[in-house]
C-alpha cells in the first residue's frame, strides 16, 4: 500500500467518524468546518465600501441594510422549536417583507494555493409563515392551494450561493450560483442561473452617484444579465412555510483556471464548465489572494425570506 492510498484511507476512516464532516464529501484539504451549534463562526453581514472619510452614508445603497445573519432555532407559530438538520441551532438569513430586500451572509479567507475549491451545505428556504399569510383565495402567484402546493411556495424569490476571489496579479471575479425559485411576477421558475456581468462596485464608478437604488440586484442588477443553466429542478418545499427538510448543496470551482467546475443540488449535478466567470475589467491591488464565500437570500414579493444554513465545509485540493 502507497503512502498516498493510506493517508487517504486514514482521512476517510476519520471523516466517517465525524458526525459534521460524515455527511459531506470535501476535497483533501479542508478550510472550514462550520457548524452553527457552535456559533456563527466567522459568517458576518456583508457591507459597502464607505469612503476614506469614515462616513457611513457614503455606503452604495444596494448594500444599506442587508441584515446580518442570526443563528435560529427555526421556531414556528404551529409546530414550536424545529431545531437545525442537527442539533439546535442553524445560520439564518432573513430579508425584510420588501419586494427586492437582500440579506447576505459572507466568510472572508484568503488562499495559500490555486486549484479546486469546494462549498458544501445543508439548507432549506422559507417564506416567513403569517397568520393570513398575504394570500387571497388561497392563491399567489402560480400557486392555489390544492392539499399539497402551498401559495408561499410562490412568495419566496431565490438563494444564491457565490465567490469573491481575487489573484494573479490582481484578477478579481466572482463564481455564482442562484436558484431562481419565482420571477418578478410570482410565476416559478425553479432554475439555477448565473450573471454574465461583474458585481457592479464604486471602484468602477468613483465619485459618480450610484444607479441603483436599495432594493435592486446588487450582485447583477439588470435581469437580462442572468442566463439559465440545466433544466428546471423541482425541490421538497413540503406544502407549508413550516415544514423545513434540509437540502444538500455543492459548488466545485476552479482557481487556477478562474472557472466554475460543477454544482449538485440534492441528487441532480450540473456540469459548470462551459459556464463563463466574468472578470472585472482592471485590476485590483488590496485584495491579494482573497477568498471569500457568501449565500444570499432574495424576495420577490413583500414577505420575508428565509434562508437556513445548517452547517456549512469549505475545502481545496491545493
């Protein structure tokens, strides 16, 4: 037996005994391990740039009030306390009841190599469930109540889980994944889509006013700039806001060459190859080696959105 065939054997034998790292499948080297029983482990908010005077109303307006993330123990009106996948607590993300309110967890690292990089979680997405629930006639957008599909199922807007990397000389991009779950107009959509522009930032646009206003699209503003990938992709939303079953994500990507590599979601896996990562245009000179993750979780409809993190493993193969 090689050297490498038993140090991958003694890896495998340690992470099946790991009650977090067991149901994941991560790369050889893992980065973070983070599940939110124990804190919220570096996961913040994320915030605009403010300018070099320190005032904080010179933030972008996309980026005012984007909610930090919570830990939750997910308690309903109906049920009580429903905990995380395991054990109590979960990472939430939750928007305000505004059409087009964002609310963004990031984790900021760094890399010391370039290769694949991985992103797994556990997740599972909600409208905020109400008594009334701002639905008429049991009906919203596609969706009438028959038994089984619930109107909130059309009430929640989309997730979205992405990159902010940043090397080689100051090349800066972002890989991005979003589950498009309703349109503009409450119709479901239910597919994986990804923008063809860069983040607009206030590096490209120094001392001009920002063109968007706060409840627009800050990682890709206009929605001509989002193009589908794969087919549509049903997932267990469970009739009722809360019923929350937890869903497996990966996103596989590649920093050598600054590409997307593949997602899974559940049990379907789309190949992200021919999948284009748009480079901003110059480069950037304070963000060597930046390694940044982030979810986001995005309403369409003036209800809260609710976005649940049970735990979360980054990992590389550099």
């Amino acid at each position: 037996m090689t050297q490498t065939s038993t140090a991958d054997d003694l890896r495998a034998a340690i992470r099946s005994s790991d009650p977090v790292l067991c149901k994941y499948n991560p790369l050889s080297r893992i980065l973070t391990v983070d599940d939110f029983n124990n804190g919220t482990n570096g996961w913040v908010e994320l915030s605009g740039n403010y300018d070099g005077t320190g005032a904080l109303d010179s933030i972008d307006p996309q980026f005012i009030d984007m909610r930090p993330p919570q830990l939750s123990n997910a308690n309903f009106f109906d049920v009580g306390t429903h905990g995380a996948m395991t054990g109590t607590y979960s990472l939430k993300l939750a928007t305000r009841p505004e059409t087009g309110h964002t609310a963004v967890g990031i984790r900021r690292l760094t890399m010391s190599g370039r290769g694949r990089v991985q992103i797994e979680a556990y997740l599972t997405y909600k409208s905020e469930a109400t008594l009334g629930g701002g639905v008429e006639n049991n009906t919203f957008g596609d969706i009438t109540f028959d038994g089984n599909q619930h109107p909130s199922e059309a009430q929640f807007g989309a997730f979205t889980v992405a990159t902010d990397i940043c090397g080689d000389g100051g090349i800066r991009y972002h890989n991005v994944m979003r589950f498009q779950n309703t349109d503009a107009d409450h119709h479901l959509v239910r597919r994986w889509m990804y923008p063809v522009v860069p983040e607009p930032t206030p590096h490209e646009r120094l001392g001009e006013a920002h063109p968007y206003g706060p409840l627009s699209d800050f990682t890709a503003p206009d929605p001509a700039d989002w193009h589908a990938v794969g087919a549509e992709q049903g997932t267990c939303y469970n009739e009722v806001p809360t019923k929350t079953n937890w869903h497996y994500l990966r996103f596989l990507l590649d920093t050598e060459t600054r590409s997307n590599v593949e997602l899974q979601f559940n049990d379907t896996v789309i190949d992200l190859r021919d999948v284009p990562v748009p480079a901003y245009p110059d480069r950037w000179h304070a963000l060597d080696n930046l390694l940044n993750f982030y979810f986001s979780v995005r309403t369409l409809s003036p209800t809260r959105n609710l976005l649940f993190l049970d735990s979360v493993v980054i990992s590389a193969d550099w």
